[in-house]
C-alpha cells in the first residue's frame, strides 16, 4: 500500500503543478484569447468533484493534488471570464463609436 500512496503522490504531482506556468503567463499577460471558456468551466468542476471525493474518502492525495489543481484552474477560469467581459465591453464601445460616426 505504501508503495501505491507513492506513486500516486509522484503521479500527481508533476500533473498539478503543470498548470503553474499557465497561471503564471495568464496573471503576468491578463492574455487568456487562447483559452476556452468551456472546456476550462468543465475541467474545473470536474477538477472540484474529485477534490471533494478525495476529502470524502479520506484519501490526502487525491485532495492534495486536486486541491492544488483547482487553485490553478480558478486563477485562470476567473481571469478567462474577466478577459471575455472586458472584450465585450470594447466591442460595445466600438461599436457605439461607429454608431456615432455614421
């Protein structure tokens, strides 16, 4: 048993931490166009159903490493969602600018 907590912990691990160069490139650019909304909205839920799992079941490291997991993806959801909002918002202003230049 040892030996299998281990490996999953080592499995895990590298998987977690691999959305740490995207949620630091997404903080520093607040540049998210090439990110869909959607398939982040999902893998966060279900990012979140396997961290309460994990915390159901008493099992650390499937609560650890989604719970690591998860902290990345909402950094990166939310400023997804931001960059879509502030996009909009500018193409509603454009578009009320050429409005006003007819």
């Amino acid at each position: 048993e040892i030996t299998i907590v281990t490996g999953v912990q080592t499995c895990a691990l590298p998987i977690s931490l691999s959305f740490l160069p995207q949620a630091i490139k997404v903080i520093k650019t607040k540049n998210t166009s090439g990110i869909s909304l959607s398939m982040y909205l999902m893998f966060t839920i279900g990012v979140f159903l396997w961290f309460i799992f994990g915390v159901a079941t008493k099992q650390a490291s499937i609560y650890l490493a989604n719970g690591i997991t998860l902290i990345f993806a909402i950094i990166i959801l939310k400023h997804t969602i931001d960059d879509l909002k502030r996009n909009k918002k500018a193409s509603e202003t454009n578009n009320q600018t050429l409005e006003n230049n007819k």
